[in-house]
C-alpha cells in the first residue's frame, strides 16, 4: 500500500466513519466513510464470512483503537 514500506496491511476495508456523524440537509443525508487497512488474513476471513466484518472491527476497538486508525507496523491479526 506504500512502495518501499513493508506492512501486513494490504488490503482496505470501508467503514462508517468513527468521528463525523451523518449530516441532514435539504439536500438529503450526507454519510461519510472511512478506510481501514486490514490484513491479507482478514480479507480472507471476510470474504469467506462477511458476519467477519463486524467481528473484525469489535476486536479492533477492544484492543483500544477506538477511531479503527490504520496502524502501517500492526503485527498482529485479529481473523
């Protein structure tokens, strides 16, 4: 996903964003999306079971990433 940086992450999942709310407007509802770097094992698991998903992100916030930001060093694999 960086050219010269080794990583686990190869892969990006599409979640709800963690911070911005949807928005209400005239216009309609604006919902904003946020990327999640995940490992070639989690990708895997979630297109083998997509229930994975939600799995996947409940571990990533009981390991304390709250806001699911993409760690490039992550070792380890939550699938």
């Amino acid at each position: 996903m960086h050219i010269g940086v080794e990583s686990l992450i190869t892969a990006l999942l599409i979640v709800e964003d963690t911070e911005v709310k949807p928005q209400h407007s005239v216009y309609g509802k604006t919902e904003f999306m946020q990327l999640v770097g995940i490992t070639e094992s989690e990708l895997q698991a979630i297109l083998a079971d997509s229930t994975n998903v939600d799995k996947l992100i409940e571990l990533m916030k009981a390991d304390g990433n709250l806001e699911l930001v993409t760690d490039m060093n992550r070792s380890k694999s939550y699938l």
